[in-house]
C-alpha cells in the first residue's frame, strides 16, 4: 500500500491540472460515460480537499461513477482515468497526462505513473502517458518499475539546424518584429540549438532590443545577459546541490568537457581508487547532475555543465 501523506502534492496537481478539460466535458446534453467520469472525477477531488469546491453545473448525484476516493493513488488514479478514457472515447477525443521533469517525482510516485500508464496501454484506453526530464529518467523509471524499460523513449537534445532560426523569427513576427541574419546567427551558434538556451538568450535578446528590427550587436549582449542568468540560476542551483567531494569529482569531470568521462580516470585524476569513490558516483546520480550513458562513463545531465565549472574559482 503507498503512503497516501507522501502522494498528497502529485495527487492534488494532477486533480487540478485535469479539471479544465472535464470542465469542457460537463453540459446538459453528455452521454452517461461523460457524467459518470465527471462524478467519478468529484470524489477524486474529494480524496485530497474536503471542501469540495469544485462544481460542473450538473446534479450528478443519481449518476453512477465515484470511487477514486479510496486514499491509495493508484487505486485512484487508475479508476480516474479509465473513466476518463472512456468518457474521452464517447466524446471522440483522448486523455493525454504530460509530466515535466518527470525525475524530480518520488520512486512512490514515478512508480504509481508507470502502473497506471501500463494498465492503459495493456487495456487499449484511450490515454496517453509522456513523461520528460533528464538523460537519467529511462533509468529511474525502470527502477521503478522494471517493464517502464519497455516504455517508449526519444531522447530529443538539439534542434534541428534547419529550423532553429524559426524559433526566433516566427514569434518576432507576430510581434512585427524581425531579427537581422547576423542576430540569427550569434543566438543559433551560443545555444548550440538546445531548447532551453535557444529561449533563454532569445529572451534577453528580445528584453535589450530597441527593435523593430534585431540587429547583431544586440543578440551578442542578450547572450551575455543569458549567459549570467544561467550562471546564477539554471547551473548554480546544481552545483550548488553538491557537496565539496561532489564538485571535486565534477571538476574531474570537466576537463574532459561535456563528452563524457571514463569512471576510471577521475579516479586517476583524483588520486583515489574507483571503487572508493562509488558512494560519490552514486550520490551524484541520484541528484540528477550526472548519468551513466554506458558502463564506466559518466556524463552531466545539462549541457555547458564543464564550461559553468571551469569558471568557477576553486577553494
């Protein structure tokens, strides 16, 4: 039995990430499966807030349905979504539950996710699960729970440098703005067309720009600015997450910049015996700053990881 105290935020998120589109669901005129994933989707809601605010403008008090309100989220969630599924069915339409950062969930939680997401596929319901996060999730989630390894996994980095640009350009137009070629190029070039950084400096680009028109000089100060945001947020809330030992074993790390390291020479480099520093390995792993993409490599999970840790003074 899961701990339902431990379950409480994931179950709450995911009650009230689902009541706008049930909202969209609920009129006079729905059909039985509809009003029952509706009345099956209120005790849901009650599980985890007593006051019960929530309301669909119907009577559905004579309406079969209910039951998720057990305090065991699987048992609950599992019932919430196979009604769900098949009310989306009567509908002509899907389920499609999305978690971001998916790693950062509980073993409890990711276990509870892969449990009802294998169910779905199983049973054909029409429900979708997709989980994303960091190079680390395939393997948290088959710790989890050992057939998520049959999950299907993309493993999406940088954007493909025939649309990259598009990024830029098409919001900048909505805006009628636009973005010299040169300003195209500084961007695509210092965010190696990984999403995040592609936003982050199109972003401060776009705050420094007097605009209409973008041009070179003021992409080359909105990636400085990006630069010193992802300095002191995105990368310094990870480095900041290890202990002394651990940032030593980074540095070790990053002198072979961000194309993986072998176990064995960090091992070297530090004066230690690998195995000694298997805890170390281990602990960092379980943070989410570093992964194993094969048997005695270790690589960071963020790139530009090497390059934040080469700017940083050592004690």
């Amino acid at each position: 039995m899961l701990d339902f105290g431990s379950l409480l935020v994931l179950r709450e998120l995911l009650g009230e990430a689902l009541y706008e589109p049930l909202s969209e669901l609920a009129r006079p005129n729905a059909g039985r499966r509809i009003l029952k994933a509706l009345r099956t989707a209120l005790s849901f809601k009650a599980s985890y807030d007593s006051s019960g605010a929530w309301t669909f403008g119907l009577d559905l008090t004579s309406v079969p349905g209910g039951g998720a309100d057990t305090g065991i989220l699987d048992t609950d969630l599992k019932k919430l979504v196979h009604d769900l599924a098949d009310a989306a069915e009567e509908d002509g339409i899907g389920v499609a539950i999305l978690i971001d950062e998916a790693q950062e969930l509980e073993e409890e939680e990711l276990a509870t996710l892969c449990t009802i997401a294998h169910a779905a596929a199983q049973d054909e319901w029409r429900a979708l699960f997709a989980f994303a996060g960091l190079p680390s999730l395939p393997r948290i989630l088959a710790e989890a729970r050992s057939y998520a390894e049959r999950f299907q996994y993309l493993k999406i980095q940088q954007l493909d440098a025939a649309i990259v640009a598009e990024a830029l350009t098409i919001p900048a137009a909505q805006e009628d703005a636009e973005w010299d070629e040169g300003a195209i190029e500084v961007v695509v070039e210092a965010s190696g067309r990984y999403p995040h950084f592609l936003q982050q400096f199109g972003q401060e680009t776009w705050n420094v720009a007097r605009g209409p028109r973008i041009a070179k000089h003021e992409a080359q100060l909105g990636v400085a600015n990006g630069n010193n945001q992802l300095d002191n947020g995105f990368y310094r809330a990870r480095w900041d997450r290890a202990t002394r030992a651990e940032q030593a074993y980074l540095r070790a790390m990053a002198r072979d910049g961000g194309d993986g390291s072998s176990s064995g020479e960090i091992a070297s480099r530090l004066n230690r015996g690998p195995r000694s520093l298997g805890p170390t390995r281990a602990s960092l792993i379980a943070k989410g700053l570093i992964y194993a993409p094969e048997h005695g490599v270790v690589a960071f999970t963020v790139p530009g990881m090497a390059a934040f840790i080469g700017r940083q003074i050592e004690p």
